[in-house]
C-alpha cells in the first residue's frame, strides 16, 4: 500500500499537476492540504475519475483538507470533537481497509510569541488530547499532513539560523514529541537518519535551487504499522517545474 501526504496549495492551482502525478504513481491514499476551496468548489469529478474516493473538508482561499484513496472509505470524520462547525478547516479521518487514517494541516503560528503562535500550540495539545475519541494506537494508525513543525535540527537547512524561529522552536518541537508520545512513530527516521531530507522550501530567494528547505511534512504511524514500513520517501522532483506548490508529497509503502 502507498499512502502519501502533500501540501498542494490550492487544489485549483495545482489540478493538472496532481492528476498527472496521480496517474503515474498511483498511490492507494492521498492526504491533501491547503485544499483553499468551499466544498461545492472541491473538482472532484477529475479525481473519482481517476478511480479515486473523494473526502474532503475545505474554506474559500484558505486551509483545507482531503483523503483520496483507491479502496473505499468508512468512519468519515471531519472535525476534532471539541471543534464547532465553523472551526477552520484543518483535520479529517477516515478508515481506509485496517488503517485509520488522520489528515492534518497545523497551525503555521506566525510568530513565536503572538497570537497565532499561541493558538498552534493549544491547536497541537487539543490534537493529543482527542486522539483517544477517534483513534486506538493498539491499531493500525497513520496520522499524516503539514505539521509546520521540523522536529531537530537535522530537519532545517542552517538549525543556527532557525533556532527559536517559527516552525523550529522547542515549545513546537516538544507538541509533536507529545504526538508521538501517543504511540507513534516517525516512519521516516526509522528508515532515514540522515541530515538534508525536506518537505518544504521557500518560494522566495531560489530556496529550493539552493536547498534552504525543512522537513515539516511527516507520516506519523502506530507501532503495528510502522513495523510493516517498508520505505518513506520526498518526491522533490514535484518541487520543481512550472508553479510547484512550495511542498513536495511524501509517500509511505506500507507492506
């Protein structure tokens, strides 16, 4: 089974990029954020017609969630169960064969120290504290998408001039080692140690051409599914090419 995570940054956008990617890997799961569209907006005619199950949770201009996948869906759920209906558009769930599957997109949080900061954090420990309500980590359970955390320092192109910052500082890092606390692992470390493995790049300054990127795009899985990872990997080439999202997808195989 492949399952694959992307920020695709305006679905619109980006359609014929992922219809093409779609066709030529062929992944059984396909978690999408920053849909940036109303549901009655979401096209998916073009990707049911491309085999693929379409559920989705979206907002006009931003955030935005959705799970493609080849085998049918059950267990939809499109809000934590602490959220209202006009909460903003950031989790979805679902049950694809044995493997729940949950679909983030967090919190970016601005800047360390205001607001927004704030609210990513509380946006984080209410996650950990929900997980219970929709997910068992004695199952098969991935939980997926754009966290806006890169976890250590071998995550970020230059740690000295990130440390502290948005995205890297420790009060975020220690929010997704309280996720994996949970019962997870980070598929991709288990397999990958190595330093230089990233998920995104700034569009300005050439950031990608000059590999100034992070790794804040993760496939979260419990311990009986991680054990049957096969292989995780950055598909950087759909970085480049005519207007990339600034993400590139990241596919698990699961045996």
């Amino acid at each position: 089974m492949l399952i694959a995570t992307w920020n695709i940054n305006s679905i619109r956008m980006r359609l014929p990029r992922l219809l093409q990617w779609l066709e030529r890997r062929r992944p059984d799961v396909v978690c999408l954020q920053e849909t940036k569209v109303v549901d009655g907006d979401f096209p998916a005619e073009p990707l049911r017609g491309l085999g693929y199950q379409c559920s989705y949770r979206g907002e006009k201009s931003y955030n935005g969630v959705a799970i493609l996948s080849l085998p049918l869906q059950s267990d939809l759920i499109t809000m934590m169960p602490d959220e209202k209906a006009d909460a903003p558009c950031r989790f979805i769930a679902c049950t694809v064969g044995s493997v729940r599957i949950i679909n983030i997109y967090a919190p970016n949080g601005g800047e360390v120290g205001s607001d927004k900061y704030a609210f990513k954090l509380d946006w984080y420990r209410r996650l950990r504290e929900n997980l219970g309500a929709f997910a068992d980590p004695r199952a098969d359970v991935l939980l997926c998408g754009d966290f806006n955390v890169a976890p250590e320092d071998r995550d970020v192109w230059d740690p000295e001039q990130w440390r502290g910052q948005i995205l890297c500082s420790e009060p975020e890092r220690n929010a997704f080692r309280e996720l994996l606390s949970w019962g997870f692992a980070d598929t991709l470390r288990l397999l990958r140690p190595e330093a230089g493995i990233y998920t995104w790049w700034d569009y300005r300054g050439g950031a990608f051409h000059r590999g100034w990127g992070l790794r804040i795009d993760h496939i979260l899985m419990s311990l009986s599914l991680a054990g049957r990872c096969l292989a995780v990997e950055v598909d950087r080439d759909e970085r480049k090419g005519e207007k990339p999202s600034d993400h590139a997808p990241v596919v698990a195989t699961i045996g």
